[in-house]
C-alpha cells in the first residue's frame, strides 16, 4: 500500500496516494490552475470536475487497481470530489514532506 490521505467514497474507506509522475506530467495543466488558485485549494468553480475526478480515479488504482471508475464516480457527489481530490493533492505535498501519513 502507497502511503496516502485517507478518504470515505461510498462508505468505503481508500488511501489515496501521491500520483506518479505519468499523471503529474497528464493533468499538468489542470494542477497548474490549482496551484495558480492559491496554494492549492481546490474549489467547485474554479475547476473541471472530469478531470478532477481523472486525478482521484489515478491517485486510487495505484492502491486499488481493481477499482472501477463508474463505481467511482456513482459514489461520488461534488463535495466529495473536492474533498477527494485535495486529498491526493495533500498526499503529493506531504510526501514531499516526509509526512505522507499525517
């Protein structure tokens, strides 16, 4: 198991990880625009909910690799989203930290 955030989908429990460096260089623009936003923070407006939901949907077949994306995404309502993808955004800032677990 990758060291991650933890987040509930569903009524289920997943760590998501960092994403690896394939993904970073995929969805570079789309993090460019959370990282312009302000350090980070992700909100509904700002951002395009498809990739959002690319960036947690990598983040958690890197744990989970028989996770389904539709599952996924039928689990998932736009709070949640957001939540889930600042969480692997905290989990690549943590590990670069040293702290993937806090």
């Amino acid at each position: 198991m990758i060291p991650g955030k933890e987040v509930e989908i569903g009524g289920t429990r997943y760590t998501l990880p960092p994403l690896n460096v394939a993904s970073l260089r995929k969805h570079k623009d789309l993090l460019n625009k959370v990282a312009a936003y302000g350090g980070g923070k992700a909100v509904p407006e700002v951002l395009d909910a498809v990739g959002m939901a690319d960036v947690v949907f990598e983040s958690l077949v890197r744990n989970y690799p028989q996770a389904e994306r539709d599952r996924l995404e039928e689990n998932m309502d736009t709070a949640k989203l957001v939540e889930a993808f600042v969480a692997v955004i905290a989990s690549g800032l943590a590990a670069e930290s040293g702290r993937a677990n806090v």
